[in-house]
C-alpha cells in the first residue's frame, strides 16, 4: 500500500493505493491520527483491495475523529469496493455515526 499526502485549506487528503489488509492496516491508522487538521479526507481511487480489518480501521477512526469534533471523509471510492463494503454495512455505521459520534 502506498499512501500520499496532501493538504488543502485545513483539510488533510490521504490517497492511498493498492492494498488494504491486516499487513498494513497500521501504516493508514497511524497516518491518520497524526494529522491535525479538522478534516480527514480518505481517496480511495487507487485501492484495488479491502479486507475487514482494513473497514474496521476506518470506521474506528471515523468514531475517534467524530468523538473530537473531527471529520473523517472516504470519497472517490471504486465500485467493486463500494459494493463489498455496503454489504458489511460500512455505510449505514458512517450515517450512525454522523448522528450519534458516541455510537
């Protein structure tokens, strides 16, 4: 997995690309709890590969970063792992957060 950093107007981008599993699953969560700035944004474009606890990851440092008053975005994500993480309900978890950050 390779992850690229930019940053724009108090918003951090993280690109990452290839894959996201249990081997490297640290290497993102690190990247993105050193960041400071108020909002996160995961591009997923190049990501080829996500296994459970790769969705898990995300979803836990979406809580921590809603708990801080934070956002965590997931944007341009590639259909096959759309569809494999709507069947997890990875996107119905991000909507209870959203509205609930203690969920």
């Amino acid at each position: 997995m390779e992850i690229r950093v930019r940053q724009k107007e108090g918003m951090a981008i993280l690109e990452v690309e290839g894959e996201l599993d249990f081997s490297n699953v640290e290497q993102l969560q690190q990247e993105i709890q050193r960041r400071p700035e108020e909002v996160v944004e995961i591009d997923l474009q190049g990501l080829r590969f996500i296994d459970s606890s790769g969705a898990g990851m995300l979803l836990s440092q979406a809580r921590d970063l809603y708990r801080q008053g934070r956002t965590l975005r997931i944007v341009r994500i590639p259909d096959h792992i759309r569809e494999d993480l709507e069947v997890i309900g990875f996107f119905r978890v991000l909507e209870i957060l959203k509205t609930n950050p203690n969920a």
